[in-house]
C-alpha cells in the first residue's frame, strides 16, 4: 500500500471516529435541552458557550491553531444548540443517521 493510501485510510478511520463523538455529544445536548426545558432555562447561554470555547482552545496542542479550532467548535455548538432547541420546543428527537 502506497504512502498516500495509509494515510487516507488514516484519515478515514479518523473520521469515522470523530462522528461517533460528534453523535455522543449530540445525544449528550438532546439531554441538556430536555433538562433546561424543565428548568425553564434558555437555550442559549453565552457564559457556557465562552467556558466550552475557553476549555477547548486550552486543550489544543495543534496543529490546528486556536482560531481554526474555536471555528470548529462554534460550528458544534450551533448545531447542539438546533437540537436543544428543538426538544425544548417539544419536538421529538428522530436522528436521520444510519441505525
């Protein structure tokens, strides 16, 4: 197998893995979103929002510089937040993906 082969078949274990995460912390915002509905809390709560961004950039070794990864990570969050949203607005929570 050539060099370029390894390391795409890398990249593509890689990205298996990341959705997995991405897909826990999914589940893991469907939860919170369904707690802060019963708490009568907004979806959207700036302080949290900068402590994640805060905790991730601190956790960055690179290469990826600390912009690149709080782009990243603004993306997440933007989309965790559609799913809060959507089970404190009383939707059901049907993930589209592959069971």
């Amino acid at each position: 197998m050539s060099d370029l082969e390894e390391w795409r078949r890398r990249i593509d274990e890689v990205d298996r893995q990341l959705v997995e995460l991405l897909n826990e912390r999914a589940r893991c915002a469907l939860e919170v979103g369904r707690l802060k509905k019963k708490l009568g809390l907004a979806a959207w709560q700036p302080d949290r929002e900068a402590e994640i961004l805060r905790n991730v950039v601190h956790a960055n070794c690179g290469p990826l510089d600390d912009a690149a990864i709080r782009r990243l990570f603004e993306r997440i969050i933007d989309e965790a937040r559609a799913l809060e949203r959507h089970v404190m607005d009383g939707g059901a929570y049907k993930g589209q993906g592959k069971e």
